[in-house]
C-alpha cells in the first residue's frame, strides 16, 4: 500500500507547525541571507565560496593525526570523467573497520565531498570508521543520472578496494542529507537491485526523495524558513528537466518512486517537523516497514530544513546529532 498525503492547502491558508524557539530566531536572522525560495538563475551565486562558511581543511578531516586524509581519484561510471573522492581512514585501525560512504548535500546544485563533513568526521572518531566522501558532478550541467552513477561508481571503488583500504566489505553504510540523503537512499536501491554490494545500512538526514514536491508540507512551507517548494522545484528540475514531476521518472533518481522497497539495508531516517521534505520522509520510512524493512524514523518538532547545521546548539540539534550517533553504533555493533 502506498500512502498519499491530504489535499494540499495553498498560499496563506496552509497551516504549518510551529518553528521551536530557537530555530525561529535564527530563522529571523537566515531570512536577510538566504531566501527561502531559491532560482535557476541564482545557482552561480550560490556556488561561490563563501567566507562565513570556509570548507572543512585536511588538516580538520585528520582529527590530530587520528585520520589520514588523501583525494584520490576513481573509476567512474562506463564512458563518464573519472571521480573524485576524499578518503579518510584510521590510523590506528588494527583490523578492518566498517565504513561510510558519504554523500554531500546541496540540492543537486552546490556542495562538494567536503559539504557536511563534520559531523560525518565525529561519528568516523567516534566509532573508528573509515570515510569515503563523494565529490559528484552537479546538476543541471550533469543531469540524471550522472550525479548518482559517480555516487555507485565510488561506492562500488570502495567494496572492490576494501581490502587495501583496511575496511570491512560486509560494514558499509550509505549516509548523507538532504540531496545527500536521496542519493543515499538511491544507492541502497541500486545495490539491492544490481547485487554488486551488500550494505550495512543507510543513514538518510532529511533526504530529498520526491521530484513530485507536491505533498501538504510542501506547500506549508511555500516562502518559508530554508529549502522551500520553489527552491525544491529548482533543484529536481536541475537534475530532472522537463521530466520533473512527470510520469517516467525512475528511483534512482527520486526514491520516493520506488514501487518495492522491501530487500533495502536498515534504514535510518530523520526530519524535521516544518519543512518541506517532512511527508515525503515520513512515507517512504512507513512504505519500508509495510514491506517488511527496518527504519528508524524521529520527526523533530520545530526543526527547520537543515536545523542541526544552521543551530548547531539548539536542544533538537543536539539530540538529532545524538540519535544518528546512537542508531550507528547499535547497527554496527550487531
């Protein structure tokens, strides 16, 4: 059975939940930096370097010498460039380590393998896992199915070179946020579906699954906090052209399309309660468990899209970067 939303309400009349306290006031601060609603014709800005956020350095990846950090180069997919990945791995591993396959967010137009990061780093110093961080060509100058081909081609790299990179084959787990955590979500799909590698699990934080971006909380959040239902239309459309919405529109590069979801890797899912991609998030983790599948879903009331990165201290976020650590640990100690 899948599961349909409500009749959206539109403009003023879609209620929305709440924003918590402290995710409204640095909303109020957000709203003179980065509009909620996103164009085409802002993509170049938006990919300039941006000083009050400087990427994360090798020198930060090595933790004190704890990891060691290299960019390699990787096969990509058949007749595509070769991909770049950053690798890091523990220097004190004494026997393989379960890994995380990384892939960055950015709505499919910005970010690179270094975007997000940090808190990936935290759980690898944390657990003792290797990291291998995908840099993917971004859209629209590589659409679909480019971006999630160099994701599976790295992924694949990976499983194939396990052995000289100190990481245990059976252990890795697909992990990413938002565009991320679709791409994530699409690779435990392309696994179970290709059969060239066996996931541990997969970690999605607020992923974006949906090309059809016309759930009621989509609406709800029209002009509102970060990553509205416009900028969501720019980003599928980015990958998607004019098949955005429309009725070819394969899983790999939208999950929520998926019609089998059974046979995926433990999922784990999170979301926040005033964002758009909060009912796109919490159907495809119910459509896991009515087939059969694990996931651990927590929807985190009042958070906005990408809370835990834009307040970092506030109680939710705190409690968000907790659970993801939480359900790792248990999965991979199992």
């Amino acid at each position: 059975m899948t599961l349909t939303s409500p009749t959206p309400a539109t403009g003023a009349a879609a209620a929305r939940p709440p924003f918590d306290p402290e995710i409204a006031a640095a909303l109020d601060v957000l709203a003179g930096l980065i509009p909620p609603a996103l164009t085409a014709d802002m993509i170049p800005l938006l990919r300039q370097p941006n000083p009050a956020m400087p990427p994360i350095t090798d020198e930060e990846l090595s933790r004190g010498g704890t990891f060691a950090v290299t960019t390699r180069s990787v096969p990509g997919p058949e007749g595509a460039p070769d991909v770049e990945v950053i690798v890091c791995l523990p220097t004190e591993a004494t026997a393989p380590v379960a890994a995380v396959l990384h892939t960055h967010g950015g709505g499919m137009i910005i970010g690179d393998a270094r975007t997000g990061l940090t808190e990936v780093m935290g759980w690898a110093a944390e657990l003792q896992l290797a990291v291998v961080s995908v840099n993917y060509r971004l859209a629209p100058e590589t659409p679909h199915p480019g971006p999630v081909e160099d994701c599976y081609a790295a992924l694949l790299w990976t499983a194939r070179n396990a052995a000289d990179l100190g990481i245990d084959p059976e252990r890795i787990v697909v992990a990413g946020a938002s565009a991320g955590g679709g791409l994530a979500a699409a690779l435990a799909l392309m696994a179970r579906d290709r059969g060239d590698v066996s996931l541990a699990g997969q970690l999605l934080i607020y992923p974006m699954l949906d090309d059809r971006n016309d759930t009621l909380s989509a609406h709800q959040m029209r002009g509102v906090g970060v990553w509205d239902q416009v900028s969501n239309d720019t980003g599928w459309t980015a990958l998607l052209g004019d098949r955005r919405g429309g009725p070819d529109v394969p899983p790999y590069a939208a999950p929520a399309r998926a019609t089998d979801l059974s046979g995926l890797p433990p999922a784990f899912i999170d979301v926040a309660s005033t964002e758009t991609f909060r009912d796109e998030d919490v159907t495809y983790a119910t459509r896991i468990w009515q087939a059969g599948g694990v996931a651990e879903l927590h929807v985190w009331p009042g958070g906005c899209h990408g809370f835990d990165t834009f307040v970092p201290d506030a109680r939710i976020s705190r409690e968000a970067r907790a659970a993801r650590l939480r359900w790792l640990r248990q999965l991979l100690a199992s």
